[in-house]
C-alpha cells in the first residue's frame, strides 16, 4: 500500500505533499525493480523491461513498507489498494496500511498504473474500512475480517465509496517513514515519477516488496 498517498506527523504529511502521483488524473508510468547500482544521484533499477535510471535530489523522499497482515485491515483503518473491476466487487491487486496519524492521506479513487492480470487498466483507492453495521437480527457486529476466505471491505472517501474484494494471498504491507540509507543494491524498489528527479522512492523492508 501514492499511491496518492503516504506517514506520523507533520513531517509525514510533506512526504507525499505535491507529487503528481497523488493526482486524480492518469498517472505517469512508476518505476518497479530492484536496485542494482548508484552511483552518486543516479540510481539504477533493474525492471522487467530493463534497467532504468532515475534520479534522486534533496526533495526526494523516502517511504518503507514492511510485511503486513490480514489482521491490519480492520473497520476504521485507513488503506490503499490498487484494484480491478470484479464481480459485484473491485478485486484488490494489493493493499497498503497507513498509519492512524496518516488517515485520509490522498483520499480517493483514481486510475493506476500497476500491471493487471486480464490487461485490465488498474485504479488506486484511498479510504476508510467501513464499520460493519449491526445487525437487526442477532444484534451483533459482522466482521468483515474472515479466516483465510477472500474478505469484501467498503472503503469510503470523500465523494464515494467503494467495495473491494480482498482474496487469500493478496499482497499486504504497511507504511511508514524512511531515509536515503536503506537505499542500496538489492532493495526492492517503486520509483514516483518524473524519473529525472523522482519525487518519491518507496522500499521494501524486512524482505517485503512494495507490491504498488
């Protein structure tokens, strides 16, 4: 799980402040790899139609994922999820955990550019797991978290809501701050464009893959 997206405090806000990827319009191609060189501002990452070059300067900010867990999407959390349309719900191609001091961090449903199975064109939702209501029968709480089953969440931001399916396996992590310095050869990488000075680096951490 910027994405329009992205950490604790004031100092998290302006990570993601002013980035053409927290933008409803469509977005420019990110850059997904693996690190495979640097040598001083210039970054080489290794994708899967070959190595690319970015660039990183002072305004460049950094942001880590570590593995999360079905557990970690519960009513009032604030998610991430790149989807595709499904059958009575979007299917989530992943799902990324802000913390609770980032709730409403670019908020909203807007197209994405993570490669989809089918080539289906992806959208990015940014909202609130929904609580579920009680119900009128056995005045209890439905949970929307079930065992290893694909679980359906409402996510709802400003102007809308909308349904995604979360199926068993689906890629989860959580996000938070991070520096320059876990920047190094091997590190799995999501590079926010322009690449000629990219605004923002996402890496995974703990042997988590940022999956957006």
């Amino acid at each position: 799980m910027n994405i329009r997206v992205f950490f604790p405090g004031a100092i998290a806000l302006s990570l993601f402040a002013a980035s053409p990827a927290v933008c409803a319009d469509a977005p420019a191609a990110h850059v997904r790899g693996t690190v495979s060189a640097i040598a001083g501002d210039k970054v080489t990452i290794a994708t899967a139609h070959g190595p690319v070059v970015v660039t990183v300067t002072a305004a460049t900010k950094f942001a880590g994922v570590t593995p999360g867990s079905p557990s970690d999407i519960a009513p009032g959390t604030f998610i991430g999820t790149a989807n595709v349309p499904g059958d009575g719900a979007a299917r989530a191609l992943e799902v990324v955990v802000f913390p609770k001091a980032l709730a409403g961090t670019g908020e909203g449903d807007y197209p994405w550019d993570l490669p989809a199975p089918g080539g289906h064109s992806s959208s990015m939702t940014n909202g609130t797991v929904a609580t579920p209501r009680a119900s009128s029968m056995t005045n209890a709480t439905v949970s929307t978290i079930s065992g290893g089953s694909t679980r359906t969440v409402t996510l709802t931001y400003k102007g809308g809501t909308k349904k995604v399916a979360i199926e068993p396996g689906t890629p989860i992590v959580r996000i938070g701050p991070a520096s320059r310095a876990l920047l190094v050869p091997g590190a799995h990488v999501v590079a926010f464009p322009p690449a000629d000075a990219v605004s923002r680096i996402v890496i995974g951490e703990k042997g988590a893959v940022p999956p957006m």
